[in-house]
C-alpha cells in the first residue's frame, strides 16, 4: 500500500495499528498473552480500560499491582492462598482441621482443584502436580514434583494412608497417574484413582458436579 507506518517500538510486531499511543499497545500486548484472549479481545479489553469507568480501571490496576504479593501458591499443595510479608503462605484447605489428614487428593491444576472442591466429594487434602507427564511436549518424569509428592505423603505431621489420583482421564494424564501409582506404591500408602465417568480427554474443571462427585466416590486402587 506504500504507507509508511510509524516504528512501533519495544519489539511491537508491524500490527501495531498505526495512530495507537504506545502505551496502549504495550497493554494489547501484555492483555494478549493471557490464555484464551486473542488480539481482537485484548484490544477490546485495552479500549474499555481507557474508555470505560474509570474507577473500575484504576482499581483493577491497584489489585493486580499487589496480586502476586498478597496471593501465591500453598507452600504446602500449591492451591492458591493468601500470604503475607513473614508468613507461611497456607491455604485454607490445608489450615483447616476438619479436613481428613490421611486423604490426599492429586491434581494437575488449580482449576481441577477447585471442580472437585464445588462438587464437595473430598474430604481430605491436595497436592497440585502443576503440570502432567507428556511425551508429545517433551514433559519428562524428572519435570514433575514427584520429590514434593513423596516429602509430602511421608510428612509424619500429616500421615496420608491414601493417595487419590485425580489427574484427567486423558493421556498424559492416566500416564501421570501410573507413573504417581508406580512412585507411591512403595511408601505404603493406598493409592487409587477416580473412577470413568469424567469423559475421556475431558477437563475436570469442565465435568459437572454430580459426574465429578461420582468419579471420587466411586474410585479404585491401583491393580
Ligand atoms: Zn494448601
């Protein structure tokens, strides 16, 4: 088309509408690596930060500023907790003494997390692997925290007696699972995972409540 477009800057790839103020497009930018937002809706977002109400703008700044100092992950499962300057950062899963010490529930993610804790099928408490074993993306045995697992399940303070592998019912993760069951058998501890009913290559977060509800209920050791 011949028209010379200003240098975007920063590394902006040549997209960068031409007319937009480069503070603007450093924020489409930074809005677009979020999962799920594509560049249309991160301009979207960009757009009605600018335009929209300003209050809501300006508080939703101050909260993520101070997020990641007030909010991380359990020093114990990796759910997220609240923390604090010179505190452990526990979860309210883990301080909360109604919970069955000797259940412990393993997730990929906080999200399965948080589906199982919605169908109110577990009593006990979690660990979340944070990734699952894949050969395909090149996710290795020595990338899990199988060393954490262990420490944990071991963790004489909180004797588990049995490990309920909730990872998906997809490759990688019935390949976490045997690989967990194969890890954990020799610890002693009953290790069993969720029954079908959660569809095949499904997320967990995805399965309803009742499904999810049945799947924990209905589980099953290792053979
Ligand atoms: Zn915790």
């Amino acid at each position: 088309m011949g028209i010379q477009r200003p240098s975007p800057g920063r590394g902006f790839q040549a997209r960068t509408p031409a007319g937009m103020p480069e503070r603007l497009a450093r924020v489409v930018q930074m809005l677009g690596r979020l999962p799920g937002v594509g560049e249309k809706t991160a301009l979207r977002y960009a757009l009605f930060l600018v335009t929209g109400d300003e209050t809501a703008s300006r508080d939703l700044g101050r909260e993520l500023a101070e997020l990641r100092d007030f909010v991380r992950p359990c020093e114990r499962c990796g759910n997220i907790a609240e923390a604090g300057p010179g505190v452990a950062t526990i979860c309210s899963i883990c301080s909360d003494s109604r919970r069955d010490p000797a259940l412990l529930c393993i997730v990929a993610r906080v999200q399965d997390l948080l589906a199982i804790e919605r169908s109110g099928a577990m009593r006990g408490r979690y660990f979340v692997l944070g990734k699952l074993l894949s050969p395909l993306e090149g996710v290795g045995a020595d990338e899990l925290p199988i060393d954490a697992l262990k420490a944990r399940v071991k963790a004489t303070e909180y004797p588990v007696r049995e490990v309920l592998v909730a990872t998906p019912p997809s490759v990688d993760g019935e390949a976490t699972a045997l690989l967990i069951a194969r890890e954990l058998g020799a610890l002693g501890v009953n290790v069993t995972r969720i029954a079908s009913g959660v569809p095949h290559g499904g997320d967990l977060e995805f399965a309803d409540q009742v499904t999810l509800g049945r799947a924990i209920e209905g589980r099953k050791s290792f053979g």
